[in-house]
C-alpha cells in the first residue's frame, strides 16, 4: 500500500532555475507593469526596483535550498548509521512518546464497526453541512420571494422565482448530501468485506485485528494482530499474513516543495514511514504505510515478532510537483 513510485517529471537543479529567474526578472517586470508604467508617465527606475526584489526572492530561494540540501546529506548519513535514532536525546523522546501514546486498541464494536467509523471521520464533513445549508437557504428564499411586494405586482414571475430558485437550491442541497452517503456507504471497508471474503476466513481476520494493537497517523493507520497485519489509508484497506512478513524497516522521505510553476523552491518536510516486505506462493510485495517517527519505531520492535529480521534505513527524496500523470 502506498507503493514508492519514480518521479515521472524531472525538476531543473537549484543553479539553472537561479539563472532562468534572474535571467526573466527584467523582462516578466516589464510586461506585467511596463505597459501600466508608460501609460501614466511613471519613472522607469520603479520597474528596475521591482525586478530588483523579484531577483532577490530567487537568491533567498536558492540559498534556502542548498542550505537545507547540505542538511539533508547530514540527516541522511546520520539515518543511514542509524546515529539518530540510537541516540540517547531520540530514545528518551520515543520513551516519553510511548509512555503518552501507547498502541491503542480497536473498538469493542469489531473490526467493521472500527474501520468504518474511521473512514467516516475521513469523509469532508462539509459536503453534509453546505447540503443543509442550502435546504435551509431554499426555505428562506422561497418565503422571501413569495413576500415579495415588488415581485407580487407580476403574479406569473413571481411563482416562477419564489418556486424555481428554492428548488434548485433545493436539488443543489440534495446533490451534496448524497454525495456525503455515497462516499460512506461504497466505503473501502465494504470492499474489502467483498473481496477478502472469497479467498480468507474474515471471523478469523475480525479476532485478530479485534485482539491486536493499533497506531494511526493523519489519514492512515495499521492493526498488528496476532495472525494478521492490516493497513488502511485514503485508498483502502490491504491486508497482510504476520507468516508471510520477510523484512521490516524505517523510510524517512524528504519532500521537496515547490509553487504552482514547480519553480521556486518553498521548504521541505520529512515523512516517515513503515516498510513491510512480504514473500508467498503468489510473490513479493512491498507495502508503506506513513506514521510519525516514534509510531513507527513502535510498530517495528511489535512486527520483529513475526518479520525474520529489520531492514536497514531507507532515505529517499522526492518532489512535491504539481502536475497530473497521465492516465495509461
């Protein structure tokens, strides 16, 4: 779940973009402002200030990348060595986290009931909410309409607008609130209810995930139970045998961020996330699931006691691009 991808777009190094802004400053300055300039007689020597800033933006831009570039190198072979997290100052932060937030335990409910209530949680609340406005703003404008004097004085336009806006605000309303059912009801919970039932016993699933431990972060999560593993995120629930668990280890991702343009660079973040390698009768599969550093170093010490052994740390960087992949 959530397999790593190459990045599809290439993005230009941090000296070619410095010289193409510094190279395009002058000449975007005069075409959004000079034409405005020119026409109300202001002093040229503004746009020359304005392209000014605008090369001095590039230069922040690019010493804040290369600054944090240098320290990525630095985190890298600290992971790598695994300095950082061996080191007196991280575990004693793990040991607080873990004395804080311990693994919880899924809902006495069961596994369906706990997994459908967290994909709930994850449905934009506001598309409910704006349908019940819009019901409400229909009765509103249909008995402002109705009342209205000046509106009263063309009998036929007035029940046409005092019925025909409220009723299409109306549908609007509806539209959004069934769009908030469908998205709960097709749930990937009830897909995966479909799908693992043909080819595994989901009672036996249900009494491991209900007897296991969980940890979530954002909008993913992981149950270590006794005979299985499941994994959910935004895109659905996969489930994997505790016997068929090969390898565990930590990823630390650096994402790159960028403006619309993928041009100017806007800072870094770091992601972490749990690797889990499987190997079966049908083949390898690689799964990743995104928690917080001290969550995974939780889920490790619980899976090395299935996983033959844990896999050194993975660093990987990647941009955050602002572009759709075609479709194949």
């Amino acid at each position: 779940m959530s397999r790593r991808k190459k990045q599809k777009k290439p993005i230009a190094s941090p000296l070619a973009r410095l010289i193409a802004g510094i190279l395009l400053s002058p000449i975007f300055t005069y075409l959004l402002f000079g034409k405005l300039f020119i026409s109300i007689s202001l002093p040229l020597w503004i746009l020359g200030v304005i392209s000014g800033v605008m090369i001095t933006y590039f230069i922040y831009g690019y010493v804040k990348e290369k600054r944090n570039d240098k320290k990525f190198k630095k985190i890298q072979g600290d992971i790598y060595d695994n300095c950082y997290f061996t080191s007196s100052e991280w575990r004693e932060k793990y040991l607080e986290y873990v004395q804080k937030k311990p693994f919880k335990v899924p809902n006495k409910k069961g596994m369906k009931a706990d997994l459908t209530a967290r994909y709930r949680r994850m449905q934009p609340h506001w598309l409910w909410i704006m349908g019940l406005f819009m019901i409400l703003l229909a009765v509103f404008l249909y008995d402002s309409l109705k009342n209205d004097e000046d509106l009263n004085e063309y009998p036929i336009f007035a029940d046409i607008f005092a019925c025909v806006i409220p009723l299409i605000v109306v549908i609007i309303g509806i539209y959004l609130i069934l769009v908030y059912i469908q998205n709960i009801r097709f749930s990937p919970v009830k897909i995966f209810y479909s799908d693992t039932q043909e080819y595994a016993d989901i009672a036996d699933i249900e009494r491991s995930y209900e007897n296991g431990v969980m940890l979530s972060h954002k909008k993913a999560g992981i149950n270590i139970g006794i005979k299985y593993t499941l994994i959910y995120n935004q895109l659905g629930v996969c489930l994997i045998k505790n016997r068929d668990i090969k390898k565990v280890s930590r990823h630390v991702v650096r994402q790159k961020k960028y403006d619309t343009y993928d041009f100017f660079y806007k800072g870094d973040k770091y992601v972490h996330q749990l690797y889990i390698l499987t190997k079966d009768q049908f083949g390898v599969e690689e799964y990743y699931v995104e928690l917080n550093e001290f969550q995974v170093e939780m889920a490790i010490s619980e899976l090395l006691k299935y996983a033959e052994f844990c896999e050194e740390n993975g660093v990987f960087g990647e941009d955050l691009l602002h572009y759709k992949p075609k479709n194949n």
